[in-house]
C-alpha cells in the first residue's frame, strides 16, 4: 500500500484519491455531527464514533506504519489530550446547544487553533493571503 501511494504522488490518479477522501472526509464529519446531534444520547454517539475510528485506524497502525519512536510517543499522547479534551466539549456543546448553532463553531475553531498553535509552538509566519483564508473558514 505505501508503494502504491508513493507511486501514485504527484500524478492525475494521486490528486482523483486525494480528492476522493478529501470529499469522503467532509461528508463523514457532517455525518458523524449529525449522528452525534441527533435523538441518541450525545455522549453514547461520540463513544460509538470513536470506537469505529478505532476500528479503522487499528489496521493501519499495525500494519503500515513503523513503530513511533518515544518522540513520537510523546507526540501521540499530547494529541490524545487535546483530542480528548475537544471531543468532551464537543459532545457537552451538543447536549446543549441546537445543531445549526453548534456545528459551524464547531467545525470553525479547529482551524484557528491549529493556525494559532502552528504560529504560537512552531514559529510558523502566516501570510496575509493565508489568514484572509482562516477568515473565510471561520465566517
């Protein structure tokens, strides 16, 4: 599998898959907050959710990809944390709030923190061009 995908970088198949899951990825996350949202009990659903990311995510981490480094341990586990953390919220927000209202912050602040943390943690410089795009996402 990693041969193929390596293979299949940077040409006309590569983009097609890459904009297949790109899409794939969308409508399963409007799905699952749906699911989620909906008249199960919020925090059944998130359990139920990531249970199957689980299923999914299992093959893939013992079978294609190398064993992490203690690095990379570490890595995983403050990402664990943060994923946690929204996750909980996410789901408190949902037994609280209406879906058309919750949904897009929601789905809106995840790309402010992962520019904020990127500039704040890593050092990384933004152009303008590049946060006018944090601000469509976000509007």
């Amino acid at each position: 599998m990693i041969e193929w995908l390596a293979a299949i970088e940077g040409t006309e198949t590569g983009h097609d898959v890459a904009l297949a899951l790109a899409l794939l990825a969308a409508f399963l996350h409007a799905v699952f907050g749906a699911l989620q949202k909906g008249r199960y009990d919020p925090w059944l659903m998130r359990g139920a959710i990531d249970f199957n990311y689980l299923l999914i995510a299992l093959p893939v981490a013992l079978f294609l990809v190398p064993r992490p480094t203690p690095f990379v341990w570490a890595l995983l586990g403050g990402a664990f944390v943060i994923h946690t953390l929204y996750k909980l919220l996410q789901a408190q927000a949902y037994s609280k709030g209406a879906y058309t209202v919750v949904y897009p912050v929601v789905r809106g602040t995840g790309p402010l923190f992962t520019v904020f943390g990127a500039w704040l943690l890593f050092e990384e410089v933004f152009t303008p061009v590049q946060w006018m795009g944090v601000g469509v996402l976000l509007s």
